[in-house]
C-alpha cells in the first residue's frame, strides 16, 4: 500500500533471480492503485488486483484466491529476494512432503523504526505466555519468518489468514493454526530474504499491534490448544501486563493504549470482518 518505490526494488530483485516464479500475484491496497500499476506494467505476466483494503491479513487470501501452484510464497513489498531464492526453494519444495511448511530468515535493514544503521538476522522464535515471540526455537518450531516460508497450498483449503488481524501476529497465527491441523514447521538456514523495513504505513498500523497480538494469543489458547485454564488465565492477566508495561515505561498515555487495544481485541471475537 502507497510503496511504488519498495515495490519496484522488490520486482527488481524477483526478476533477477536465477529462477522465476510461475506466479506472481499483487495484491494492492493503496487508494489510487495507479501508481502502482505503472510500476506493475513494466513486468511481465504479473496478476494484479485492488486489495481489500482491509491489511495484511485479507490481501494474503486475496492472493490465495488466485494462486494455482502446489506452494506458495508472500514477499511484501519492502523486502528484497536473493539471485538463488526461489532456486532454493525450489530444491526445498522438491525434498519436502505435503504437510511440511519450511521456513528460513530474514535479513533486517532498520530503519523503519527498528534498530537505524544495524543489520541483524531474524530468525522465528516461538511465542511466550504473552504473545511475543521470545522463545528460542529447539527443534520444536511453532513460529515462521513470513516473508521466507515457503507453504504447501493445501494448507489453505483447510485455513486462511485471521481477517481481523490488519497487522502483527498474522505470521504466528496461520503456524499455530497449521500445527493444530497436522502440519509441521522445518526451519532451513538456506532460505532467506532481505527486508528493508519502510516507514510508509507503520504508523497506520501500530495501532493494531497490540490488538493483535491479544486476540491471536487468547484465540490460539482457546481454539488451538483448547485450554481453557490458559485462555481464562490470559483473557484476565494480559490487559494488566499490558498497562502495567506502559507505566513501567513511565508512558501514561500507554495505559489508555492498553485499555483500547483490549477492547479491539475483544471485538474481534464477536465481529465478523467486512
């Protein structure tokens, strides 16, 4: 949405690789998607359509709607592939069976209100009691790295991405959600992106962060795990924890964010997204 500019170094980077994708669909949420086509219409046989202007989560099913290979692969729009990416993945595809989700890194730029002037490797790291995804990884992944994971697109007729979740934990959401039908996550060091986070749109959505992360929490506890100790347990301590970090970090008006996010997350659970 409104990244002309990313989307093209983005393109550029995919039509450089040793190997082309078979498709490769866009999704675009921005007002006056004109922009973006002009930059669409320099590539070839690419798919695009008007998003839903709904976020991340319902333009990843827009996608899915018109995805036709066995697997597939999201890249937004900020992140850069390597020459040997979907080579790899390809090898990767072609050693993997059905119900294997592989996932690798990403190399993160900052800038885009992260850590300005470092690059560092992010790798997936599996949710803690709260929702955030602290817990290094044995071999037990319940976490991916969304922009190099590679997903069997069977599992899509069994789930989609959470449409309430615009932005944040949509990546850990659709893991739990696959784990829950059988699927399961392998990490591979080989497979990995570049990501230039771009400061257009984040702070637009900073204000679902917290939202998300609440609702997707308490969903994976109550629908995933089935537990209703945990999902009781969270649903009563996690606004607490929330506020509480606020004033630990002396932001008072933290503490009114606290209390706005949990009611978004509560309606979530009761809204169907339109």
């Amino acid at each position: 949405m409104n990244r002309p500019e990313d989307l093209s170094r983005c393109l550029d980077s995919v039509f450089q690789s040793n190997k082309i994708p078979d498709e490769i669909i866009i999704s675009d949420d921005s007002p006056d998607g004109r922009p973006t086509q002009l930059v669409v219409a320099k590539y070839p046989g690419i798919i695009y359509q008007e998003g839903p202007h709904r976020g991340l989560g319902p333009n990843r099913n827009a996608c899915i709607k018109y995805a036709i290979s066995s697997h597939i692969i999201f890249i937004d729009d900020d992140v850069r592939v390597p020459s040997e990416f979907f080579a790899t993945a390809q090898r990767l595809i072609d050693s993997a069976d059905s119900k294997t989700i592989i996932t690798g890194y990403e190399m993160n730029y900052g800038g885009g209100g992260h850590w300005e002037g470092e690059i560092k490797k992010i790798v997936p790291h599996n949710p803690d009691f709260w929702g955030f995804q602290k817990v290094p990884v044995g071999n037990d992944y319940g976490a991916i790295v969304i922009n190099s994971t590679i997903f069997p697109s069977s599992l899509f007729g069994q789930a989609l991405f959470d449409e309430n979740l615009r932005y944040g934990s949509e990546e850990v959401d659709m893991a739990q959600h696959a784990i829950s039908l059988g699927y399961r996550i392998v990490y591979e060091d080989c497979l990995y992106v570049e990501h230039h986070p771009s400061l257009v749109n984040r702070e637009k959505y900073k204000q679902f962060i917290d939202a998300s992360r609440l609702y997707a929490t308490t969903k994976a506890y109550w629908q995933y795990e089935r537990s209703m100790l945990k999902t009781l347990a969270y649903i009563v301590l996690a606004p607490f924890q929330l506020a509480g970090s606020a004033i630990r970090r002396g932001n008072v008006q933290g503490v009114w964010g606290a209390i706005r996010a949990t009611a978004l997350a509560s309606r979530y659970f009761f809204t169907k997204p339109s």
